[in-house]
C-alpha cells in the first residue's frame, strides 16, 4: 500500500486564508486513491511545523511528502528544487518566533535537493493547463524549513521521496493588486503535481534553469 503524506498550512502574516491549506482539504476531499492519502494543515511556527511534519512521517512512513505552502506574488505553481540549511524570518511566526541567521536543523548540510521529479511535477501542472514554473528557493521563512526538515528526515531513506510546492494566492482572497489564479485551478495544478511526484521516479531533462 502507498502512502502519501500532504500538507498545507494555516493562514500567517494577518491574511484570513491560505491558498496551501484549502487546496491540500478539497485535494484530500475529492482523494480517489489508490493510495492512502494523509492530510494535514500545519501550523506557521518553525518549531510546531516541523515537529509535527516529523511526526507525520514516523507515524505514516510515506512513500511520499509533499509539503506545500503560499508564495504571495508568485503567478504560478512553483514546485521547488533545494531546501537551504538557513532559518532568516523576515517576519515573526504565529507564535512570535522569529528566528534570525539560525541553521534550520544544527550541524546539517547547507542543502538538500527535493527527491521528489520536480520538472516533471512543472510540466504535468502545465499539461493541466496551469501556470506552472520550477522554483530554485523556497525562501528563508517556515516553508524552507519544513521543506529542509522532510529532507533531513528522509535522508538516506531511497523509499520515502520528498518536496515542496509553493502556490500563489486564489483569487478569491488575493490581496489587491497581487497575481493569483482560482483556487480550482491550484488544486487541479497540485493534483498533477501529487499524481506526478508518486508515479514517476526518474525526473525528465528538460530545461527549467534561471540564467539568474
Ligand atoms: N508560506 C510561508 C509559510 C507558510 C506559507 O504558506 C513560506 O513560504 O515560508
């Protein structure tokens, strides 16, 4: 039986939704197997986030985690490729925390690359017919660090593969002003996406670098 972890997160940063956590609850809802999914919202803390991910997948031992979070200005479906070692909040938690120049976990490397065909998740997201573009930083705030968690955690482990998706705001609560696609549309991107990271193993070549 394959198993997936999928997680969302709770609003932060004063905004009354998250795109991530409503997209992973319909996602969860409309599920259809085969496999068992598992899904959950996690909370915006650095501490409580990545606690709980670990948690998730001593309890589940995944196949995969796919972990997916907002990105406020980013116009498309981004799933990312490296997780960086760094925790630097430009803005506190939603416990206060706000971490500054710390490592995500001591004495880890700088760096994972998500194990998870993240050209093929952008392709596939495209193929749905949504905006869909590789990403090469997840940020510095909580969304790193949980993508960095599930990757120090599943390290060494060839049968629990792992990443992290960041979405723009729906537009059904964007902030003015600010790129967003409907939130059907970053849940038919994020089923792909999910549909991709489980079946294909070997990521595609195709181009997907930044000239900077
Ligand atoms: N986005 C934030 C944290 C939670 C979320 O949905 C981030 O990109 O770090």
């Amino acid at each position: 039986m394959t198993t997936i972890v999928l997680t969302g997160f709770e609003p932060f940063a004063g905004d009354a939704t998250n795109p991530s956590g409503d997209a992973v609850r319909l996602l969860a809802e409309r599920w259809a197997g085969p496999e068992t999914l598992v899904s959950e919202v996690l909370p915006v803390e650095f501490a409580g986030a990545s606690a709980r991910l670990r948690a998730l997948i001593r309890e589940h031992s995944p196949d995969v985690v796919l972990a997916v979070g907002l990105a406020g200005g980013r116009t498309g479906l981004t799933p990312e490729r490296v997780a960086i070692n760094l925790a630097d909040a430009r803005i506190p938690d939603n416990t206060g925390d706000q971490p500054l120049d710390r490592p995500s976990v001591a004495d880890a490397p700088a760096a994972y690359f998500a194990t998870l065909p993240v050209k093929a998740m952008t392709a596939a997201i495209a193929a749905a017919g949504v905006p869909a573009s590789l990403s090469h930083s997840a940020g510095t705030f909580v969304c790193n660090h949980v993508m960095f968690t599930a990757l120090h955690a599943t390290a060494g482990a060839d049968d629990i593969r792992a990443g992290f998706l960041h979405v723009p705001y729906a537009s059904e609560d964007a902030p003015d002003g600010v790129s967003s696609l409907p939130l059907d549309d970053i849940v038919r991107g994020l089923a792909a996406a999910l549909r991709t990271a489980i079946d294909v193993r070997e990521d595609t070549p195709l181009p997907g670098g930044t000239l900077h």
